[in-house]
C-alpha cells in the first residue's frame, strides 16, 4: 500500500504598498475637507449665533472678529453684510411654533420691531434670493408700513392678494424673512428680548 500524499500549499500574503495608502489617506482626506466645507459653506455661520425667537442674526458678520467661516460664507454668497454701527440683520426660516415657513400657507408679521431709525422686512426664496413676485415688490421699509392709532402693524405674507400690507410668497416650497434694523442701539446684539420682535403667525395652509 502507498502511504498517503499530503499536498502543501503555500499561502502568500501580498502587503499594501506604503505609497498606495499613502494616497489612498491623501485622498480621504482631501475628499472629507472639500465636502465638510461645501456643506458649512451652503448653510448658515456654525459659530456666533444670537436667536431671538424665530429671527436669528450673527452680530459679528460685518465686523473684523468676523471668523474664517463667516468671511467664507460672504464671499460665496457675495454678499455684504452691515457693518458694527450701521445695523444688524435677522433671518426667520420657521414661524414663531418653530414650524417651517412653507409658501402654501399664510401668515401675519407683527406687531413692532425693536427701535431702530429705519429698518426693512424682505421676502427671501428657497436659495436665498430676493423672492421675486408678480406685483414686483417683496419688501417693506419702516416708512411705507401702514399702521393703526397705538404705531402698531401687521404684515400678511400669502400667495393671495390680502388687505392692508401684503408681501406676496414665491409660487411654492420653503422660504425666509429678513429683518434689518439699521442705525439702532442693539446693533451688537445686547439689550434686544423677544418681547420687541415681530411674531410670526401662521394663519391657515392651503395646498
């Protein structure tokens, strides 16, 4: 009888390259960095907030302790934000339940803002462009608001046409208030409550 053959295999392990994961972490690396700042840089500054009920404003953006995300920001955006001293810019996106602000809904703007000497309330759409409407006009400035016997006002913001002052909405989807207070004390954020600032209510949604 013949004893049985055992047959060996060699089993040979094949190391990475140290150049090839070399790369390979360059570029994770690179592709982590440029998708986290497109991400910070198609939203709103991550740092230095001040909310006050639905409004929001960054007292820093227009100064020079502005920080590199905030500079970031503005220059994607091209914008120019006011500086310390001329005023202070607020946005909404919900109501005043935190709901999100959807054009297919109604709602009133009111009654008072914080003292300023002038200030504008503006209508914005879902890619932060002034929201432009079939009347042509997607604003107020404090000067034009109509306003009842205590200074008090109200501004409907609605698809449809409503008495008094009325902003019209874009034709669909989420959008945005700004308020701008200009050449007013709380210009660096200090003193202002939620008692002063506009409320933002929704009235009804249609389709």
């Amino acid at each position: 009888m013949r004893a049985p053959t055992h047959v060996t295999k060699s089993v040979t392990n094949r190391s990475i390259p140290t150049v090839v994961l070399i790369v390979y972490t360059l570029l994770l690396a690179l592709g982590l960095g440029l998708g986290s700042t497109y991400f910070v840089l198609k939203g709103d500054p991550p740092f230095g907030s001040l909310s006050i009920g639905p409004w929001k404003a960054w007292p820093d953006l227009g100064s020079a302790e502005a920080d590199p995300y905030m500079r970031a920001i503005i220059a994607q955006r091209s914008e120019i934000p006011l500086a310390i001293g001329e005023g202070l810019g607020f946005t909404a996106t919900t109501d005043s339940e935190g709901r999100g602000l959807n054009a297919a809904c109604t709602y009133r703007v009111g009654p008072g803002v914080p003292n300023a000497r002038l200030w504008t309330l503006a209508v914005y759409d879902r890619d932060g462009r002034i929201s432009k409407t079939e009347l042509g006009r997607s604003s107020f400035t404090s000067s034009e608001i109509v306003r009842d016997a205590q200074d008090r006002f109200t501004i409907a913001l609605s698809r449809t046409l409503q008495d008094g002052n009325w902003l019209q909405l874009p034709a669909s989807g989420p959008f945005s208030i700004v308020l701008r207070l200009y050449d007013t004390p709380g210009a660096t954020g200090t003193g202002l409550t939620d008692s002063v600032f506009p409320t933002i209510q929704r009235v009804e949604c249609g389709s």
